[in-house]
C-alpha cells in the first residue's frame, strides 16, 4: 500500500475552468488502481467523503464540477481504493474566480 502512495506523487492533476463549471483530470501511471475519488473545499466537494470520479482510461480520471458564483478557490486531493487512500503531498489549489 505505501508504494502505492508513494507513486501517486508522479499524478497530475489539471483543472479546465469553463464559466462555472470545472473539470479536473487526474493521471496515474500506477498499477491496480479501481477507482479515484475527489475531496475538496469548494463546488459540491467535501473533506469528509469523496466524489467518485469517471475514468476516462487506465491511467486517467476526471470530474465535472459545478461552482457557485460566490466560490473563488477551490481546495481538492485525489483519493483511490474506495476513497480511502490519500494522495502524497499538498492539497492542490485552482482559482474558479471570473477574473
């Protein structure tokens, strides 16, 4: 398990931000990954369960986000193995302000 960890800190992660809406794209090159889940501050996430995300291939997730107007910051991490394997590192940042 910590190997798995350990890899996720090659993952990358990008947000397309589109009016409101939000698509976040997370990449892992490791192995025996099922799911990826994402928790954050902002647009419908949450730190105490993760939103199960989409997966595009085998090594490539994402999720369409809705952001209230209000909302300018968004805080998120990338869980896996059912939303209970924390991604290593910082939490990433993506400002969803009109500006």
């Amino acid at each position: 398990m910590r190997k798995i960890l350990e890899s996720f800190i090659s993952a990358c992660i990008c947000a397309i931000a589109a009016a409101r809406q939000f698509t976040v794209h997370s990449a892992y090159s490791g192995n025996n990954i099922d799911n990826f889940h994402l928790r954050g501050s902002a647009c419908g996430l949450s730190w105490k369960k993760g939103t199960p995300m989409e997966r595009v291939n085998i090594t490539h997730f994402k999720i369409d986000l809705q952001c209230k107007d209000a909302e300018t910051l968004l805080e998120m991490k990338v869980l896996t193995n059912n939303d209970t394997d924390w991604m290593m590192g910082a939490d990433h940042l993506a400002s969803i302000s009109d500006n």
